[in-house]
C-alpha cells in the first residue's frame, strides 16, 4: 500500500495483550495486607468495569487520568465496603503498576513485523492507556522501532481519542497528510472512526469480533495484528 507513508498504532489490546493488567493485578492483590484477604476475581472485575459515567468524566476532562486510576480503585474497594484513604490508594497504584510492568516481555512475532514495516513506512503509538507507554514499550524491547518522540500519550497531550486534536497533534509532528496516514488499532471508535473522521484510513484489529457500531468502512479487518503483513509488505 504504497499511498500510505505513515502508520498509527494504538498499544493496549493492539500491539500489546491486556493480559499484562489482569496478571499484574492479581498479583498486586496478593501482595498487599489491605487486599489480601479479598476476592481476586470479583476485585478485578470490579476495577474493568468503571460505570459509565467515569468514563464520560474522563472523557469529558472533568477527570484527570490519575483521578480516574483512584476512582476505579475506590469502586472496586467499594464492593468490599471498604473505603482506603488517597495515600493508600496511591501505594497500591504504585505497586501495582511496577508489579505489572514485569508481565511484559518481547513478543518476537510482532517485534518482526514491525522491523519490517519500519522499513518501509514511518511508524508511531497513539495511545490513550492509562498507564505510561514509553515503559512498556522499553519492556516489550520496541524503543529502536518507536523512540519517545514517536510515541502520543493522551495523558500528556492532553487529548484522548477521538479527539480529532490528537490525531491532528500527530500528523502535524510527522508533517503528514491525512491521506497519507493508515491507523491500526482494536477500537472500533478511537481507532477506526476517530482517524477516518479526520481523512485517514484505518485497519481495524477485531479480535473479539464486535459488530461495527457505525456505517464506516476501514481498509481491512482482520483478528490479530500480525495479519497486517499480508496487507501491508506486498507488492
């Protein structure tokens, strides 16, 4: 696909499994006094699934992302009945995110893939995870494919997709045009519709085969990311 020139990933659940959060977390509770004791499975179940309208609080800025962390901590503590102070709440965030870090290693499939399309295209992360892409990408070995001013943290942009700015932000700093651009990525709306609405293309990662939610026509679907080889590296 020679009319792209440059390629968008997003990190979580594209490029990287999410299993790193789950392992992560389920550790984290078992090191800590305060969650010990506590239902593993029914705390992280708790922490994935935030009501609605935190999300729209992030989403809104009427959050920050480090407010956010600690809401999602206090609503799982809260099906426990317990109620930690911010201090503690923050230790375990902490740990937490230290402990995690180390259920990321090298992917060697997807550190080829990526070796190859370096060669032939400019390669960047657009990213809205809540945790800091630069250290995990420093641990899944990928800071010779993307260096740190490859990589966009909604967090310190202080834009989240779909924000049309932030996808703006990142064509500005390659000077690329929308055209020239092709996102990948597992969400239908950040990843699809977010950069197709500002003129890019996109290929969508849907390996949980959700239904697309809007009428928009990505370039490609495909089931996991190695996929883009066949789409990308012919001809």
């Amino acid at each position: 696909m020679s009319k792209y020139s440059l390629l968008l990933f997003d990190l979580d659940d594209t490029l990287l499994s999410s299993s790193w959060f789950n392992d992560g977390l389920i550790q984290t509770l078992g090191m800590h006094p305060i969650t010990r004791s506590l239902d593993a499975s029914k705390f992280i179940e708790k922490k994935l699934h935030v009501p609605k309208t935190l999300i729209n609080q992030l989403k809104n800025r009427k959050l920050t992302p480090l407010e956010f962390r600690r809401a999602r901590w206090r609503h799982a503590f809260s099906y426990f009945n317990l109620s930690p102070d911010v201090d503690l709440i923050d230790e375990l965030d902490v740990l937490f995110f230290k402990t995690a870090m180390t259920f990321i290693g090298i992917n060697n499939s997807v550190t080829c893939l990526l070796n190859e399309l370096k060669a032939h295209y400019h390669l960047g992360i657009v990213t809205n995870g809540l945790y800091d892409p630069k250290l995990k990408i420093s641990h899944m070995g990928l800071t010779k494919v993307f260096s740190d001013n490859k990589i966009f943290h909604s967090e310190q942009l202080g834009y989240r997709k779909p924000d049309p700015e932030i996808y703006s932000v990142v064509l500005n700093h390659f000077t690329k045009k929308p055209e020239e651009a092709l996102f990948i990525g597992d969400s239908w709306i950040h990843d699809v519709v977010g950069p197709m609405e500002v003129g890019m293309d996109a290929i969508w990662v849907n390996s949980k085969r959700n239904t697309r939610a809007t009428s928009h026509i990505p370039v490609a679907v495909v089931s996991d990311v190695l996929e883009i080889r066949n789409i990308l590296l012919t001809n």
